[in-house]
C-alpha cells in the first residue's frame, strides 16, 4: 500500500513539473509552429492532471476543447498568419528574442517573482481540510433530479452561470461574425485514407456524443463534453472539404446556435413566474427539464464551436462564389 | 493531502509564468497562448483547493472550471480573429508599442 503511495506521489511530481517545464518551453520559443504543437501537449498532460485531481469531468472537457478544439483554433489562425507574414513563409524562427529593453525585462521578472512568493505564501497559509460547498451539494443532490454532482450543479444549483455562459457563446460567435472577413479560404487537402477515416470517424463521433449527454445524469459526462464532441466531429467534416452546408447565411444555423439560449431563457423565465425564483425546477419535473435543456445546450455548444472554427472561412467562399 | 497543495503551487507557478509571457512577449499569438496558461493555472488551483473537502471532493469548482474553459476557448477564437485582423493592416502581428520598441 504504502509503495503504491510512493508510486502516485513520484508521478504527481514528475507530471507537475512536467507541466511547468512544457508551459515555459511553449511560452518562450522563437518558433510559433512548435508553440503550438506544445501548447496541445501541454493541454492533453492537463487533462491526466484533472484526472489525477479527481475530477474527471474537468478532464474530459480539457481533452475535448482545451487539447483539442483550441489547438486547431491556433493552428488555423497559424496558417493564415502564414499567407500574411512573408517572414513566417520561409520557415525560419520567428523572433530571436523578447525584444523588450533589458531592464524592463528584469523589473517584469522580479515583480513576477515576488508575486509568485506572495501568492505561493497565500495558498500554503489556508487550512488543509475544508468542506467547502460539498455538504450542500450532497444534501440537495436527491431534489436536484439528477444524481451526478458535476451536472446537477451546472443545470440546477448553478443554472444561471451556465445560461450565461450560452450567451458568451453566442455573443463570442456575433463577434467573429461581425470581424471576419479574411481573403483565405483555407486549401482543402483530401486523400482516400483521410476520406474513409472520417467516414468511419463521424459517426462513431456522434454516438460518443450522445452517450456522454446522457450518461451525463450519472456520471462523468454532460452537455459540455457532448457539445464539444459534437463540435469536433464538424471541424474534422469541414477539414476533408466535406461541404457541410452555408454556415453563415443558413437560418437553421442560426437556430442551432440559439436553441440552447433560448431555451434557458424561457425555462427561466417560466420558473420565474411559476415558482418566484429564476431557475428553480418543480422537483417533480427537474430531470426531465435537465435533459431538455442539456440536450438543445449541446447542439449549441456544438455549432457554436464549430462555427468559431468556420468563422472567416465561409465569408471568403461567399465571395468567391459572387464574383463567379 | 500535500499533493493537492503541491498542484495548486503549480497552479500558481503556470499563472505567473503566463504573466511574465504576456508582459514579455512581443507576438500577440504567444500573448493568447500566455493568458490561456494563465487560465489553466487558476482553474488548476481552483480544483486542487477544491479536494481539500475529502472524503467528498467539491465540486462547485470544477463545474465552474468547467464554465471556465468553455469561456475560454470562446475568448481564444475571438482573441485569434481580432489578431488576424489586426495582422492584414499592419504585419507582423504585435501591438504598435512593441513595434515601436523594436525599432
């Protein structure tokens, strides 16, 4: 038992500072390129660390959108950065060096370093036990109509933070709507072994996605994991070329975009005037209002996602079409 | 018990580190990448300090980290969008003052 301890304590170790040493190589490279691809390391040995942490569900969404949707956020913006900066084309390092003053480099590094110490003195002086909120989630969890912890406490405890959370969404794709306009739309690489892998990929993509919005009621899983699957299922369908359907001008785009809003909107506003209080669920009819709710958040989540990858793309194509 | 304080001090060790990247850093791509390291140190901190609540872990804030980084993707696609754009007027993806200091 006690070597099984040792064992867990020398790979906590090893994967903490693992972390660091990837954060600070990723952080203070002259290569972007290589920034990048350390950068999705960085974020798949946090998703171990969730995990080590106990809470898988944090993992689940780390790999998903952390390692994985973010990465290709980064290396789609990366391309075209490449097609505007001619010293980014010829494939050499980027920037030799911070080009700050030298002094002000060292008043940055001190102040950093002294901020550390302060904040290092502040998180070891708390006490080493504390409950928390964990006994008030554990006695309400019966009346929460779910019986997962993670999910009864983003679809009902908190619900206003999650409804909020949709509307950053939605207000995070108006803007890249409304900024986008990029002449590059993105060369489309297409081979056979790509074409079957993604035939095979999909749906298989699709499947996991609802299985984790529905285990989300008992388990780790949930409309966040779900939504961002879902999501990556349609960046790798938009990657082979797949023409997936006109994301900016179609109105069941948009639908899909703002059923999860809207739905939070109208439940809340509906236990508003029948119960008195944003947000609070008949116990009767909470489990039923959360997969209502996680469901149409998911597909949101999804095409939200996807549509941040899209983005400036389809303008571009639009515009290639009208002058044709 | 110790493991979850030693999490959290890395925690503390990525928000600083993604500080000085943002200070220091010319290039608004390793800015983004400085203030998403940024977040992964506060919502590692947050979670450690979280299991602090044992035998039942917490889990008010992971749920929030789980908010957490769906915002911050949302920010990030924003932060890259509003960064190409600034590229296509003046190359080389740095803020004026960095231009200006490189001089």
């Amino acid at each position: 038992m006690e070597a099984v301890g040792l064992w867990q304590s020398a790979f906590d170790l090893m994967l903490g500072f693992s972390l660091f040493g990837l954060a600070w190589r990723m952080l203070f490279c002259a290569d972007l390129f290589k920034s990048i691809v350390l950068f999705i390391t960085f974020g798949l040995l946090m998703a171990i660390a969730w995990v080590r942490l106990e809470a898988p569900d944090v993992a689940l969404a780390e790999a998903t959108i952390g390692a994985g949707l973010t990465g290709a956020l980064l290396m789609s913006a990366f391309a075209k950065l490449r097609t505007l900066d001619n010293s980014l084309k010829s494939g050499q390092p980027l920037l030799p060096r911070p080009r700050l003053h030298v002094i002000n480099f060292w008043i940055a590094l001190l102040f950093t370093v002294l901020l550390t110490g302060g904040l290092a003195y502040a998180v070891l002086s708390l006490p080493s036990h504390s409950p928390g909120l964990s006994d008030a989630v554990m006695s309400q969890l019966d009346s929460s109509g779910v019986t997962h912890p993670v999910t009864a406490v983003l679809l009902n405890f908190r619900g206003y933070d999650t409804l909020l959370e949709m509307a950053v969404l939605l207000l995070s794709i108006q803007s890249v709507w409304s900024m986008a306009g990029m002449s590059d739309a993105g060369e489309v690489h297409t081979s056979p072994v790509l074409n079957v892998l993604i035939q095979l990929l999909s749906p298989v993509l699709i499947l996991v996605s609802a299985y984790l919005l529905w285990v989300g009621a008992h388990a780790p899983g949930g409309a966040f994991q779900a939504g961002s699957i879902l999501g990556a299922a349609g960046v790798l369908l938009v990657l082979s070329g797949r023409p997936l359907f006109n994301l900016k001008k179609s109105w069941l785009i948009r639908l899909m975009l703002v059923a999860g809003p809207a739905a939070f909107i109208a439940l809340a506003t509906l236990t508003l005037i029948n119960e008195g209080q944003l947000l609070k669920y008949p116990v009767a009819n909470a489990a039923n209002y959360i997969l209502l709710l996680e469901t149409l958040a998911t597909v949101s989540i999804g095409t939200t996602l996807l549509a941040l990858f899209v983005g400036s793309q389809t303008e571009a194509v639009q515009q290639d079409q009208s002058h044709q | 018990m110790s493991m979850l304080f030693f999490y959290a001090l890395i925690g503390v060790g990525l928000f600083t580190l993604g500080l000085l990247a943002l200070v220091v850093q010319p290039h608004l791509l390793q800015k983004i990448l400085a203030l998403n390291v940024m977040g992964s140190g506060v919502f590692l901190l947050l979670v450690a300090l979280g299991g602090r609540s044992q035998p039942v872990v917490d889990v008010v804030p992971q749920a929030m980290v789980i908010t957490g980084i769906v915002v911050a993707v949302s920010a990030t696609a924003m932060a890259l969008t509003l960064m190409l754009n600034l590229s296509r007027s003046s190359p080389g993806a740095q803020l004026p003052e960095d231009q200006s200091a490189d001089s």
